[in-house]
C-alpha cells in the first residue's frame, strides 16, 4: 500500500458524520478503516497507529477468502476471481461492524487528486450507459427481482453506503437459509458469462428505485489507467499530478495494469502543457490503443496460475 493514497485521501477528502447534513469535516486517520490481510497490519501501522486494522480473514462472520475460494469451486466459477468478489463482499459486509450510520468505501489502488467535499449523500455517475444485457444487471434482477435498473454505471472505485440500508439488502439477498454471497455466485454459476456481481451497480440501483436514503446523482470524472501511464504513484506535489487533477479525481493504479507504450506521451510535459491531459487521454481511446492494452493485460492475466490471489 503506498502512503500516498492514504495521505492524499486525508488531505483532500471532507465527508458528512450523517447522510442527513452538510457538516461535512476533513478525515481524520482515526476516521480510516483498513480491510486487508493480516500481513499488512505492520505496513498499516507504520503509516499511522490511529487507522482501524481489519482482518480480513478473521473479522467477518462467515466470510474469508478461503469461503469464497471454495464456493467459486463448488458453482464451477473461475477461482481466479476469488480476490475480485471477495473484496466487494467485504465492502458490504462492513455494515456489520460499522459504529456510524454511514460510511465510504475507497480502494487504496485509488489515488484522490482533487479536493472531494461530500456535503449530501451521492452517486458519482460515469459516462456512457449500461446495456440491458449487462450481467451485472442479469445478476440483480434474479436475486432481487428488479426489472427497472437504472441504465447508468456506478463503478467508480469509492461509494457512499448507509448501514441500515446495506443490512436491509443482504437480508433480502440472504434467501433459502443461505449467506447473500452464496446465492450470489450461486446465480453466476448459471452460466458465467450470462452473470457477474457489482456491490456499487446492486446498491446504488436498489436506492435508486426504491428511493432509499436521499442520493442525488453527480458526475465526477474517473481516470483508471494510472497504471498504464506510471510505474508508480508520482510525488504529490509533481506536475504529472497537478496536470491530471485538471482533468479528473481520481487517478488509479490497478495492479493487473501494465505500462503502455502511451505512457511516453502521457508522461511527457510539453505535450501536456499543449494539448492538456484529457485531450490525450481522448486520443488513448479514440486511436484504439486503451483496448490494444487492456487485450494485452487480458492475455497475461490468463497465464496466471489457478488460485492466485487477484
């Protein structure tokens, strides 16, 4: 984990102490609660003693990796997702323990660039729209019975949760005396490509249409190929981050990203002062090569041994 995100995140974020209120306050490092592995626990402590470690193997009725492992075997699912699923059912399942009636999740491959003041409850929104077919939706509808999803995406790597909404949902998930992430991947297991799992696409579409917990919808712009762009998270205080936070919020560093070839152009300040992040992030997209380098990842990921934590 670099101490960049956690650094930034404090500095930049403010957030509510109630989804009801516009008192919003800057994090404190007492404010953070880290899900992760117990070999991360001295990592975490050495940034500051005051964050909450959680174990993600331990601290969670029912559920650790080893759980979900073992049910993406017994419903013929790819174990090499287990990691993928089971941090979105960690996130949910935080409600459990959570001591507020609200709280945000925000991956630590994340990095916030911009100042993020959340004074009412919201759904960051991306652009383009969700197909009918989308298997996140497939998943949903079978589960929950939805037939009227809201066709927006809201895969943004951070979402504001109210508690007792998220246990109302895991009770209705929860059916046939089975666990929710059980008859989750139960439903997948039908046919893989016909369904898959979002706990930001299920939320924010089960408040949406039953017009639970007061969320409005704003548009915050996302990169996701930081990874491909940087090695590592460039200083805080570098032009490469200045330049980008004209541009978007968020700049992420999944770790199944690979350096592109585009990085040199990304990286290259002239061509930035010119041209300006966003217009080279379009011609990224627009010449094919964020596709070329997502087949790429995709074709590397594949040779991955069976099992891997992701």
């Amino acid at each position: 984990m670099d101490p960049k995100v956690l650094k930034n995140l404090r500095k930049m974020a403010r957030y509510p102490q109630k989804a009801d209120t516009s008192n919003s306050r800057k994090l404190q490092y007492s404010d953070i609660y880290i899900i992760a592995h117990h070999d991360c626990k001295s990592e975490i402590e050495a940034i500051s003693k005051e964050i909450h470690f959680i174990d993600e193997n331990k601290d969670f009725p029912d559920l650790n990796y080893d759980v979900i492992y073992n049910l993406m075997q017994k419903f013929h699912l790819n174990p090499k997702s287990t990691g993928w699923f089971f941090q979105q059912f960690l996130k949910l399942s935080f409600c459990e323990i959570c001591p507020k009636g609200i709280y945000m999740t925000f991956d630590v491959d994340s990095l916030l660039i911009r100042d993020l003041v959340i004074d009412r409850v919201f759904f960051n929104v991306l652009r383009g729209k969700v197909s009918r077919h989308n298997a996140y939706i497939a998943t949903n509808q079978a589960i929950l019975g939805m037939s009227n999803f809201y066709r927006m995406e809201f895969v943004s790597e951070f979402m504001i949760f109210q508690t007792e909404i998220v246990k109302e949902l895991i009770a209705l998930m929860a059916q046939n005396h089975q666990s929710y992430f059980e008859n989750i991947l139960a439903v997948m297991g039908r046919d893989p490509k016909t369904f898959s799992f979002s706990e930001f696409e299920t939320y924010a579409n089960y408040c949406l249409i039953n017009k639970k917990g007061g969320y409005f919808l704003k548009s915050m712009d996302i990169n996701k190929y930081g990874k491909r762009f940087f090695d590592s998270i460039p200083a805080l205080d570098s032009n490469e981050i200045s330049d980008f936070a004209k541009y978007c919020y968020i700049l992420e560093f999944n770790h199944w990203c690979k350096i592109s070839k585009y990085s040199k152009i990304m990286q290259n300040k002239f061509l930035r002062k010119v041209f300006g992040v966003k217009n080279l992030v379009r011609v990224y997209y627009k010449t094919g090569m964020c596709d070329r380098d997502r087949q790429r990842e995709l074709k590397q990921a594949r040779l991955k041994p069976s099992g891997e934590r992701s």
